[in-house]
C-alpha cells in the first residue's frame, strides 16, 4: 500500500478531511514514522501523481470538483486502452479480450490502476471515467466484428456505477450506438468492492441480465467479500486472481483452495476464469479442475488495441 497526502478539499459541495490516504483503499491511515521507509520512491511516485495542473482526459469537472481535480491528477497525457486475450482451455480458442486501462504518464511511466483510481472514485469522476472506458471498448469492439473477429469484450467498472440511476440506460445507448448485442460484453467488479445501496445494485444486475450483458466477479479471492459478493452480484462468471493463480505450484494447500473455488463455482452454475496463467505447468492442473478459461503472460501480454488483432491473426487464426 502507498500513502498519500492531502490538504483539506472542497469535494462534491462537501468537506472531507484527507490528511492520508491509501492507494489500495483509499481509507484514512496513520501518521508515518520517524523512521525513513524503503518505500520512499513510491511514497515520492504517490505525491508526484497528487500534485500537477491538468485533469483526466475523460472528464469535464463540474465547479464543485474542480478545486480537487485541479490538483489531483495530472492527465497530460492521455489514458492508454490495451488489451489481454482470454482463451478456453479446452480448445485454446480466443473467444474475448480484456480492456485493461493504463495511465502513461510523461515522466513517471506506466502508471496501473491500482495507483490512480481510488484517486478517481475519490473525487466523484467514476461516471466520466466509466463512460470514456466503455465508448473506447465498445467502439473498438464494433471494429473488430466489422472485421469478422467476434470476440467478447470484458470492461472492468466500479461499483459504484451500479448505484448511479441512469447506469444501465446508458449502456443500453452505448451498445445500440456501436450496433453490439449485449451478449458481447462482459461488466467485471472487483471482489473488494463494498455495495452501498443493495437494493440498486440488484435492480441494476437484473435489468443487465435483461439486456443479456454477462456479469463477473474479478480478482477472486483477493479480498475479503469474495462470499458476499456472489451473493450480492449473483454473478455469471469468477475471475480467480491471479495471486491465487501465482502461488499454486508451490503451495498444495493453495491448489486445494482454487479447486474448491472452481468446484463451488460450478455448483452455483458460473464458469471460472483464471488470471495469471503464465506456465504449462499451472495450465494442466487448471484444466484438470475443469477450470473453463484463463488468461495470462503465457498467452500474451497486455498490447495496445491497434496491434491485438493482428497478434490474434498470427497467434490463433493463421
């Protein structure tokens, strides 16, 4: 986890004390020792991230936010859009690609979402960012079907869209918009996702379902709602983290773990996907389980949008 600092902001016509905050969940934290940490680069990274003069490139920020934004998120260049193939283990078909989103920043690198955004959820841009995501993904979609690739396209989004009242409408539009039938597109949440208004949230999932868009639960197993979450999305499908994936040759108790949680997952009539898939060794003993997709390094690594599918004609279709 990597702290950041900051001064009291106005955010949302409202007040919010944020002396520190932790990336990973964005919760006020201790005050820091005397004593250096060797986590002073990315303390240094973290602040650098916090402090600059342009904003998101998706969003338009209203005069309520912009103090904030205007100094949170130095967006001078623009949010990168790539892509990771998701094959079945049976047949080694590539049947969809995830839309994974990067922040190339000018001088810090490669910046993961991780890092910027609960910075983003923090400052009320979810609904922008969640909209420039879905467009790009589903316009690149419609381009690749247009193409002859029919592919699936897996968007991750917050949990947060789920509450807000326009949410399915908008997708609705978006998907009728790029002439995509729903069944193309795959909405993943994180299992550490905590649900505020449940009962949204679930009119909100049937009324996905109705549209026939496939619902997922990410990272699986890495936090600490994975049981609540499948009772509270009712989920089509599990993403087993690829933490879990990582650590299964070298653990029998972890392998146990996945098997019990593919296992589960069918008795509750979901297909399991593993990430993180980055040996043979790893691949048979998932395939063995019944583990039905996966995706990882050992297939390809993440690349812009504009190269996947020519990588796809080589790897899969030549």
């Amino acid at each position: 986890m990597v702290p950041c600092w900051y001064s009291r902001q106005r955010i949302n016509r409202g007040h919010r004390s944020l002396t520190r905050s932790w990336i990973s969940g964005g919760k006020p934290g201790r005050a820091p020792s005397a004593t250096p940490k060797p986590r002073a680069a990315s303390h240094a990274r973290c602040a650098r991230l916090t402090c600059g003069a342009s904003i998101m490139p998706w969003a338009t920020p209203s005069p309520a936010t912009r103090p904030v934004t205007s100094n949170l998120l130095p967006m001078s260049s623009l949010a990168e859009r790539i892509d990771q193939a998701r094959v079945e283990l049976s047949s080694w078909r590539c049947f969809a690609a995830e839309a994974l989103l990067r922040w190339r920043h000018p001088t810090l690198g490669m910046v993961m979402p991780a890092e910027f955004i609960p910075l983003i959820e923090m400052t009320g841009l979810v609904r922008e960012m969640t909209n420039w995501v879905l467009s790009r993904a589903l316009a690149q979609l419609a381009k690749w079907h247009s193409e002859g690739l029919r592919l699936q396209i897996c968007v991750n989004v917050s949990s947060r869209n789920l509450e807000e009242p326009d949410f399915v409408t908008r997708l609705a539009d978006l998907l009728e918009l790029n002439r995509i039938e729903p069944k193309f597109l795959e909405l993943e949440f994180s299992d550490e996702h905590n649900f505020g208004n449940i009962a949204a949230v679930h009119k909100h999932l049937h009324d996905l379902r109705g549209l026939g868009v496939s619902i997922a639960i990410d990272d699986f197993g890495a936090g600490t709602n994975g049981f609540a979450s499948i009772e509270n999305l009712a989920a089509d499908v599990i993403k087993l983290d690829r933490r879990l994936i990582r650590a299964m040759l070298d653990s029998p108790r972890q392998q146990a773990v996945v098997q019990t949680i593919i296992d589960m997952g069918h008795r509750l009539g979901m297909k399991v996907v593993a990430e993180g898939l980055e040996n043979p060794a790893t691949l048979k003993l998932l395939h063995g389980w019944g583990c039905e997709a996966a995706q990882g390094f050992l297939i390809n690594r993440p690349m812009p949008a504009e190269t996947f599918a020519e990588w796809l004609g080589r790897k899969f279709i030549a």
